[in-house]
C-alpha cells in the first residue's frame, strides 16, 4: 500500500505549511497540527496518508473534523465553561476518535478509512491522527480541496448527498448524534450549536460512504499537494527566496496584492470567527487598499472598494517577514503581507458549486468572475 508517512521535523513543518496556504486563513492552528502530530509519534505510532486508489472501496469511511471556532474563548466563556463542569484537566484528546466510535454504534458499521474534511492544519492532522490512533488508514484526498467553513459546503453536498447520520464528541465526552436531518444546512446548524455549547469545537464524524464512493465525490491526492507546495515554500524560506511567490508558483496560483495590513477584526459569532482584513498597498499596488472579508475563511475582497477575487477561488495571507502563510486570527496590524490567489476546484466552478461557496451564499450581491478573468482584466493592481 503506497502510503506517505510524517517523521522528521522538517517534513511536519512543510506540510503545515502548505495546508495554511490552502486553509485560506481558516483550518485550526498550526501550532496544534503540529501537537497532534507529535503526539502520536511520541505514542509510537505512524502518522501518514495512503492513495485512494489503494484503500480496499468497500471499507467503510467518514469525515471527521474539529468543528467550530479558531478563535481562543474569552475569560467569560472559560469561567462559564468552569462553573458548568467543563474543567481544563479533565478534558481529553481523543474525542474526535470518539466521535467515530460513537456513529460505528448508532449504524452497525465498522468504519475501515478516514477521509480529511478539508486542507487545514489543525482539521487535517485532526483526521491524520484520528486514523494513526484507530489504526485505519487516511485517504490522500480531502472533501473541499481547501478549507471551507460550513459542513454543508463539501463537494459530498454538492450532488445532493446526505451529511448524516452524524456523531459528536466535544473535549470533555459530552456526546450526541444526528440521525436525521432536513436539509445539510439544517444540519450544520445543529452541529455549529453543539459547537458553540462546547465553548468552541467539537469533535464530528459523519458522510458514512463505501470507500469507492468518496473516491467518486473527493477531491484526490490533496493532502501530496499541500505536501508538495509547503515544501516549495520552506526551501524557498531558507534560501532567501520569495515564499509567496515560491507557493503561488507551486500551487498554480498569483499573488494578487501586496501591503501592510492596517487593520485586522474578528469576533466569535454563531460557532464562526467573523470579521475583515484591510491591507494598503505597496510596491505595485502603492495606493490601493484590499478588504478581505473572512468567515473562519477568506472569501470575499475588493480593491478600493470595487469586488475582486471571491470564493470558491482561493484567497490566503503570507506574513512576508516570517516567510509563513498566516490563519485570520494570526494577521495583526502592522504586518507587511503578500496575498496568494488560485482557481477553485473544479468542483466549485459548476452552478451547484457556485450556489454552494460563491458569493451570494455568504449573502454578498457579488457576481462571481473567476479569478483569471479579474487578474486578466488588469485589476490586480500591476
């Protein structure tokens, strides 16, 4: 079986890397990527992702992700936490792991694979470990091919397939299950609430499908990609080399503004980290400002107020000094950025992915153009 595992340092780190570029400011935090990683090889077990092609396609498989928030909860919600149980110590690790245990009940199957969410470093290494802990193996291939906010954006969604039933484990074993939903929407939002009930995540494992019908809905061999990229940018790091130029090259993408950022927001709001970025140019773009507006992901800007690169399309912020693709609440005022674009996944150009991770999803009067198309037409500043 053709499997690519994590062992040193350098590797972890290139890899982290390349799922930030990807995650668009959303995904979980790097730093706790990282923690799950070693973690695991600190238990003696292989952290790793095998091809799909090589996964038995009767297995049975689900998503599992860390649902809600990257925001810290503030002192208010850790004192409410406390006071309702909810204590530090006596949280643990392996809830997400749980989670699956918990739908294997509630359906009679035994789950034989583990299918990442999206590309982001804390939800994808949340899906790496989960799988080195239950000892099945981690399909190279993820449900977004970037990190998306909601559950009901995942291409499983966009041909009218089922996210449920779905099972829900937060940090301190708190467990429910969703057996039946109206509509994926609905079901996210019992989700997002069960999340914000835990004070900011919980662990979810749901889309229970024959291994062969993931591969069918999936975007494939992502996870070697970020792995790819994210090396790309580390060597470029070390040799002095423009690391948003060296990733936007690697992903097949530009970079699309660069400038100090002048303001950065953010707010804990419905299970979601809601807020804007605005960057004011320099170099090429001196005299131009970009808004990102972000919900966990970046997914709409303008460049002086007029639209420009949205979701599906790709948009992800690169500290420039620290050579680092930053998650929204790492950006801080004052930090000099270089911003990536790349196309969306083919899956997201047709009209059902456009109904699901365009513009007017997010509730924005803003007519989709493909990123080619805006950088075509000169509005990219240079």
């Amino acid at each position: 079986m053709s499997t690519t595992f994590l062992r040193e340092p350098e590797d972890i780190e290139a890899f982290l890397i390349g799922l930030t570029l990807f995650a668009t400011g959303g995904g979980g935090d790097p730093g706790r990527g990282r923690m799950l990683i070693e973690r695991e090889l600190s238990a003696q077990r292989t952290v790793g992702w095998t091809d799909p092609e090589e996964v038995d396609a009767e297995a049975w498989c689900v998503r599992v992700s860390r649902t809600g928030s990257p925001a810290a909860p503030t002192p208010a919600m850790i004192e409410l936490r406390e006071n309702l149980g909810m204590h530090e110590e006596n949280q643990f690790y392996y809830h997400v792991a749980e989670a699956v245990r918990e739908l294997e009940a509630a359906t009679g199957v035994t789950v034989g694979a583990i299918v990442p969410p999206e590309l982001g470093a804390s939800n994808t290494c949340v899906a790496l470990t989960t799988g080195s802990y239950l000892g099945i193996p981690v399909l190279d291939a993820d449900y977004a091919g970037r990190a998306i906010p909601e559950l009901s954006n995942t291409t499983p969604c966009l041909g009218g397939g089922k996210i449920w039933p779905l099972a829900t484990v937060d940090a301190w074993g708190n467990r429910c299950v969703v057996r039946e939903a109206l509509s994926p929407q609905m079901a996210e939002r019992m989700v997002r609430h069960l999340a914000v009930a835990s004070f900011g995540h919980t662990g979810v494992a749901g889309f229970l499908m024959k291994v062969r019908e993931a591969r069918a809905v999936a975007v494939l061999r992502t996870l070697s990609e970020a792995f790819r990229v994210g090396k790309a940018m580390l060597d470029a790091r070390k040799s002095g080399i423009d690391v948003a130029e060296a990733g936007a090259a690697s992903a097949g993408g530009r970079v699309i503004f660069r400038g100090r950022v002048t303001r950065a927001s953010g707010e804990n709001r419905d299970g979601f980290f809601w807020g804007e970025h605005v960057i004011s140019g320099e170099d090429s773009w001196a005299g131009q400002t970009l808004r990102i507006w972000f919900k966990n992901e970046n997914l709409v800007s303008w460049v002086d107020e007029e639209p420009y690169v949205t979701a599906p399309d790709l948009i992800s912020i690169v500290d420039v000094d620290a050579g680092m693709p930053l998650t929204n609440p790492q950006v801080a005022a004052g930090q000099r950025v270089a911003v990536v674009g790349q196309r969306a996944r083919p899956q997201y150009r047709t009209p059902e992915g456009l109904d699901n991770l365009g513009p007017a999803h997010f509730g924005f009067d803003i007519q989709y153009r493909p990123i080619e198309e805006v950088l075509a037409k000169g509005e990219m500043g240079r």
